[in-house]
C-alpha cells in the first residue's frame, strides 16, 4: 500500500460534500457520506466532466455535465447519461481508492 496525503482535513470535509485533490499525478474526488471519507477517480468515465464539480444525492456521486450518477459505495454505475440501465450503458464504474484519516488529513492509497 502507498498511502499518500491529499492535503484536505477531515473536519474541512462536511458531510456530503464533494472536494477534488490532485494526489501526486492522480486527480480524485474525495466524499465524505455517512461520516465515512471515500475517494474516486476524479474525472468521469463518460466524457471526463471535473467530479468535483459534481453532487451527492440519495447516496449518489452525480457528474456535472450529463448526469451520470454512481453509488457512493462501489463507484458502480447507478445511472447512464443515456437512459440506458446498467450494466448495459457506456459509461464504466469510477475507480475506488481506500482512505483513512491520518493526524487529521484524509489519505488514499493510489
């Protein structure tokens, strides 16, 4: 494991929000929901839209340009921009990346 340090503190990170960091070369998205921080590729799979730009909705990461939502949980694929149910649509699941809070900071393993 390669634990890094995304500069972002936990405490800066509300509930709900969605915050993008750039990790060595490695933009992600980091969302904190349910008290819980987790860590995505940050651009979407769909059309590269900036994810942290993006929202939570009912437990959703939902991409700013065409609307593509994934499961907070998996990064899998809850809604494709083109109405088409996955797992049949054209957008793939985000990347997943482990964090933990070290002294306060959120980290992830890339």
């Amino acid at each position: 494991m390669t634990w890094q340090r995304t500069g972002v503190k936990y405490v800066d990170l509300a509930e709900g929000a969605v915050r993008g960091a750039v990790v060595g070369t490695t933009a992600v998205v980091l969302v904190r929901a349910a008290g819980a921080v987790r860590a995505f590729q940050g651009a979407c799979p769909h059309l590269g839209g900036d994810l942290a730009d993006g929202a939570v909705e009912a437990g959703k990461l939902v991409c700013p340009l065409h609307g593509a939502t994934f499961d907070l949980e998996t990064g899998a694929v809850r809604a494709d921009p083109f109405g088409v149910s996955p797992p049949e649509g054209g957008v793939e699941p985000l990347a997943v990346y482990p964090t933990r809070v070290t002294d306060g900071e959120v980290e992830v393993d890339l």
